[in-house]
C-alpha cells in the first residue's frame, strides 16, 4: 500500500501545528478540503466509500469501537490523504454511567464536582473511540417550558460560566492529546435559551446590550478557557439565523474575542436557512453560512454539492476554504489523532467501576434540593418507623431517572429508588410499593385504589414522581409545567389519609408546585439523578446525607410568571408587599387608580415560589456580620466581602454560600441583583466561620450604551445568604484611582 500524504509528514521531521497543517493543505484538493468540512451520519449508505474518497472530515453517531476502528483505518490507511476522522457524539451528562442532567449538576454548585464528571463521560466514551461531544450547553435558560432546559445550566451567567469551564475542562483534560481526553463544544452560541413561548427552535429576538450582558458571557468564558469548539444555534437571532449571521460568528466569535477553533453547524441547520426564509435555495445557504464562518456541516451535505459552483462563480475564494480547513486540521492535530487515530480495545478502563458510581452517587446526592420539610419529618430514620408506602410511577424506574440524551447508558445498571429504599432499611421496616399510575403522564386512576390502601397502614408514604425523561429535552417543550397526568390527584389521594407524605420529584425542568405544597409534609427534587439516583436518594431520605443543592434557576408559582427569574430590573415602579394588590380584594367598581400601580400580576404574587439559590437542610444556618474591608475601593482594585455563616443545628453539613451585588446606578439600568460568588462550606455542628469574597472591580463591568464593556464608578449594594432573596446587605462604593 503506497505512503499517504499524513504517513509522509509524520515520517518527516517532527512538525510544529502550523507547519504540519500548512504542508497538509498544500498538498489537498478542493474536493478533499470541503470533504473535510463535512460530517456524515453514521447511517450513510456510503460512508465507507466517501471516506476512502477524502470526502469525510468526520462522522457523528457512531459507538462501536470496532466500527470506528475500521473508519479509521479507511481513513487513515486507504484515502489518498490518510486524514484522520473525528468522531462526535452527544455525550451530555455521562457515557455508560449517568451523572444528572445538566440542570441537576448545577444545583450542586460544584465546580470541582461537575469537571470529575465531564471527565469520566471523556474517559469512557474516548474508550469507545470518540474525541469530540457536544457540550457544554451553556445557553442562559429561563423559561422552564423549553425542553432544553434540562441540558443547560440554568438561569445565570456567572453559575454557568463557571460551570462551563469546568465540563470543558473535564472532557478537554490538561492536554487535548491524552488518550482519554475529548474535545468539547460549546453549544448553542448564542441566545437559543431565549426561544419564543419556550419552543424549541422557535426565533429568538434579544437586544444586544442584554445579548452581551447575560446570553455572551458564558461563551466568552469557555472561549477563554480554551473550549475547542463552537456550534452555531438553530434559532434566528433578531431576524437573522445564526447559522449565517456573520455579526455574531465573525464581528464578535473570531474578531472580539480572537477565537481561532472550530465552529460546526447545528444539525442539518444550513439547509434550514431555506426553510427559515433566509435563503432561497441550499446553495444560497451555503453561501451564507460559509460567509457566517461555519466550518463544518453536520449531517447534511448542501456544503459539499454547492461549495464547488459558489467557488466557481467567485462567490466564495480558495483562501476563506483554507482557513476553515485549517481550524479543523488544527485540532484534528490537537487531539493527536494524526500519530495514532485508533482505540486499543484491550486497553480500556472498566466503565461501570466502583469509583465512577460513587461520583455518580455524590453528584445525584449533592444536586437534589430539599424544597420543604415540615415539623423535619426528614430524615427519616428506620428504627423509629415500622412501615411505608412507596407510591408513584416514577419510584421503580431505572430507565425514567436516567433523563434526556442518555443513547449509551447502561440502563440494567440503574438503581431505581424502590430497590434502594429495600436494600437500605431490609427487615427492619415493612415496605409496600403500589405504581399508583402506569406512567408519569398517565390519566388512569384505577391505581389510586391500591395507592391509597397501602397509604392508610404505613407510618409515612414516600411518593416518587414527576416527568418521564421524554418529557424534556430537544423539542419536548411544555406549555404547562405542572405535575403531567393526574399525578397531583393521586397526591391528593394519598393526602386524604392522613399519612405523612415526602415527596421525590424526578423532572427535566422547574415544576409548578404551588397547588401540591400545601398537601405534602416534605419535598425533595431531584431532577433526573442518573444511574445512581435510587441510592442516593435514600441515603437523603434517612439522614446518611445531608441535602446541600441549590436551585440554579427560579421556581414560578405558576406559568402565567413566565420569564421569572432572579437577576430581573428594578423597573420605575417595583412591586412590593406594601404595594401589592390581590385580585380578590378589588372593590367592584374600584376607580382605576385605587390599584398598587405596580409592576405585578393581580391573580398571583410577584414573587416566585422558590428563588433562585434556595434549598434547605436538615440542619440550620445562620448568617451574620456582613462587612467590608473599605468602604470605597478605587478602579482596578479588589473589595473584600465577608460574612458569618454559622451552623446552629445539631448536623454537620455543607451550606451554599453565596455572593450577589447590585450597582445602584448605571448608564444602562441594572438587574436589581447578580451572583457575582459562591462557595461551599462544610461546618460541623456549632461551628462558625468567616466566609470570604474578594471582588476586582472588573468583575463589576457591564456593557454600556456604546455596547463597550466597563466598570463605571458609584455605590454597589453586597448581599452575603443561602439563596438570591437574602437581605443581609452592605454597602460600598467605586472611585476613580485619581479620587
């Protein structure tokens, strides 16, 4: 078999990036560079042939190590070229094991916790011989009826601008090169978060200086941390779809922020540039998404038959193809695929181990937040109960708590919350399971019968329930949130027979609990925990650990609040308690002006059932003593914040601290507060400590009006609590260093 083109450079003397990727494109044709920018299906009926012939850059959606050997090996070994392939798959919170949905890793507020995590989805699917995934999604997500909520992380941009670097940081490892590290994605820039009525792929419609202020900067950040890749949205962003906007792509990915990787289209989403009214036919959308700076086409293959005829006409130069090329070349020699492409199926770590499923177990414990426990009926504890009643669709179901995106779990592995609950307590209470409901969405109230007959002999009823994981995710949007099915009936049912009730909720998305709370003693949410849900769950319930997880995104009372969310402004008329009038208490009649005047609804509260940042423990925290280090500290310089947290409950735990400020006043109107800190604390019972934040006044800079970012000077408000709603508050100023 003659020599290759790559099998010539790595035989050569060892080559620097540019050098290796320069003689490389030197040496390839038109056809070769616009098959390198092309990504097939798994399923191509000649995938095997396209690749021989250099027209594939890379294929998503395949998992069987021993059919990406072979890919490879065509590759590499039998086109002309012998470019290697890259390999995609959504690898979104886990391979084999499953870790919680991405909204649940961020109610564990765990920088450290969510890179262990990425890294272990990195090591077992770089096993199987994949090298790129497609996350983080790292798109500002509030409003709780988008589907896709449940692979974001949540609702604010410094929670998930951290939360961001570290999953890059857990697939991408210390060196792009090390055989278990996979190159990440940063997905979907920008502004898919903010789709229309919360429908997927619906327009999104976001003025620039709130585009820059709260949908950017988790991009920015990953982009700064090195992330790999970028994916463009689906979505059109004020008129134009991202796909070819070019203002967004290039003005502000490539020249702003000097971002030199690889972008990729969503999928099929060029030839979608038609269906959005953009673009006439496929090869106008060509022409403008490769304008835009896409660099690689999933899936589709309007690249590869119009590319040739746009360059042609002149319409898109040789030069602006290399340049494309190149970044995929570039990482293609990152991920050191061009000195060994292949996986050593003899060489692979065993994915179901002890170690991971403990991560698993930790990451679903410390993500469940404890929403209410009345009279502490949590814990519970096994010799002081002689029976229960576990009830729901949801309490024995591996597959269910497993969530969105999961193609490559090992589903057999998942421990469901009956089965745990049984093996924790074994003959020491007398366990009664009754489904209650065939399915979570399910309106068959046959199984109330048997629910509530259990119910009426146990000392407390443990209710699981919630969404199924097809009910969230891509395009499984909602228009109401609540409990699906006739599930809030049979809680209800339940409630009628006076037997305590904690209730697990597993859901891909914020609920609307505010009908439900008042009939429950306890309620635990859980997201969809993963593999090891079950486990850890029941280790909560019976105090072996504590809840410590905070919410990432506000809870509404009920849909018609939605968008509601934490870091909202102030408005010229704020609503207040004082100020707030009820729908009931209107006179009839009324003159028009007897009403609060305020920025409120009239049939429900401005305030949401649960804000942002709240979770209970089973032990108590107490906040004292907020202070600062100077009361005005100059531009270019840090503040010190700090406060006394105290644990003045009987339980060591961990307690979310968290960090918000306000600038009083600024050139463009600011949110009324912004997570600018958290950190987690462990106290022992009785303990105390001074929990300190340091704040460089760049930290403080927003865009202005001129769309410049810029710390202005004035007085800032500091809040030092457990969720966004605290008022523990002080307060210091921003001077000029010449003042």
């Amino acid at each position: 078999m003659p020599v290759n083109i790559c099998q010539q450079l790595n035989n050569a003397n060892d080559l620097d990036k540019a050098s290796y990727v320069s003689s490389l494109l030197s040496q390839m044709t038109l056809k070769e560079k616009i098959g390198q920018m092309s990504q097939f299906n798994n399923d191509d009926d000649n995938l095997e042939r396209s690749i021989k012939m250099g027209n594939v850059g890379s294929v998503i959606n395949e998992v069987n190590i021993d059919t990406i050997n072979k890919l490879q090996s065509i590759a590499t070994q039998e086109s002309r070229l012998g470019i290697p392939l890259l390999i995609g798959r959504d690898v979104i919170h886990g391979f084999n094991v499953i870790f919680p949905i991405p909204l649940g890793q961020a109610a564990a507020w765990s920088t450290e916790l969510v890179e262990t995590c990425a890294k272990i989805a990195a090591i077992e699917s770089s096993n199987n011989g994949i090298n790129w995934t497609f996350a983080p999604m790292i798109d500002i997500s509030r409003d709780p009826r988008w589907g896709r909520i449940a692979e974001s992380l949540g609702e604010d941009p410094y929670l998930c601008s951290a939360l961001g670097v570290a999953m890059v940081k857990g697939f991408q490892g210390k060196n792009l090169s090390d055989n278990t590290s996979i190159a990440a994605c940063a997905k979907h820039f920008a502004g898919y978060g903010a789709s229309e009525s919360g429908r997927d792929y619906n327009t999104t419609n976001i003025p620039e200086n709130e585009l820059r202020n709260v949908y950017l900067p988790p991009f920015k950040a990953v982009a700064d941390a090195g992330v790999s890749t970028f994916m463009a949205s689906f979505s059109d962003l004020n008129g134009v779809p991202v796909t070819g906007n070019s203002w967004l792509l290039n003005d502000i990915l490539r020249d702003e922020w000097s971002y030199n990787g690889l972008v990729v289209s969503d999928w099929e989403s060029i030839p979608q540039l038609v269906t959005h009214g953009f673009c006439e036919d496929e090869k106008f959308a060509a022409f403008e998404a490769c304008h835009a700076g896409i660099d690689m086409e999933m899936a589709s293959k309007t690249y590869a038959v119009n590319l040739p005829l746009l360059i042609q006409e002149s319409k898109i130069s040789i030069k602006q193809i290399d340049t494309m090329v190149s970044r995929l070349l570039a990482l293609k020699f990152d991920l050191g695929l061009f000195k060994n492409s292949f996986t050593d199926p003899n060489n692979r770590e065993e994915h179901l181990n002890n170690a991971h499923l403990s991560i698993a177990k930790e990451a679903a414990s410390k993500s469940c937040v404890l929403l209410k426990n009345n009279n502490q009926i949590l814990p519970l504890c096994k010799t002081k109960i002689s029976s229960m009643a576990v009830i729901g669709p949801l309490a024995d179901d591996g597959y269910e708590q497993l969530g969105t995106w999961v193609f490559d779990a090992n589903i057999d592995s998942s421990i469901a919350c009956l089965q745990a609950i049984k093996n924790y307590v074994g003959d020491l209470v007398d366990v009664n399971y009754a489904k209650g409901l065939n399915t979570s969405r399910s309106n068959n109230q046959e199984g109330f019968k048997e629910a509530t007959k259990i119910a009426l002999t146990a000392d407390v009823a443990v209710m699981i329930v919630g969404e199924e994981a097809i009910l969230s995710g891509e395009a499984h949007c909602r228009s109401s949130i609540n409990l699906p099915g006739c599930q809030e009936q049979l809680i209800d049912a339940i409630y009628k027979t006076g037997t305590p009730i904690v209730l697990v909720i597993m859901a891909g998305r914020p609920i609307t609990l505010e009908k439900v709370l008042p009939n429950v003693d306890a309620v635990l949410f859980a997201w969809h925990p993963g593999t090891m849900g079950g486990p850890a769950i029941t280790e909560l319930l019976f105090g072996e650990a504590c809840p410590s997880g905070k919410l990432p995104v506000t809870f509404p009372r009920n849909v018609g609040q939605i968008p509601l969310y934490y870091g909202q402004k102030n408005t010229g008329r704020p609503a207040s308690d004082a100020t707030f009038v009820d729908i009931n208490s209107i006179e009839v009649r009324a003159p028009q002006t007897s009403l609060g005047m305020t920025s409120t609804h009239l049939d429900t509260h401005f305030s949401p059932l649960f804000p942002f940042g709240f979770g209970l423990s089973y032990t108590q925290f107490e906040y004292t003593n907020i202070n600062v280090n100077m009361h005005s500290v100059s531009m270019g310089e840090s503040v010190e914040i700090s406060a006394t947290l105290c644990n003045i409950g009987k339980i060591d735990a961990e307690e979310i601290v968290q960090l918000y400020i306000r600038d009083l006043v600024g050139s463009v109107t600011r949110p009324v507060k912004e997570l600018k800190g958290f950190q987690r604390i462990y106290l022992s019972a009785g303990q105390s400590k001074n929990v300190v934040f340091n704040v460089h006044t760049d930290e403080l800079a927003f865009y202005n009006r001129q769309m410049k970012l810029n710390t202005e000077p004035g007085l800032f408000n500091a809040w030092i609590g457990s969720n966004s709603a605290t008022e523990l508050k002080v307060g210091f100023g921003v001077i000029l260093a010449s003042e």
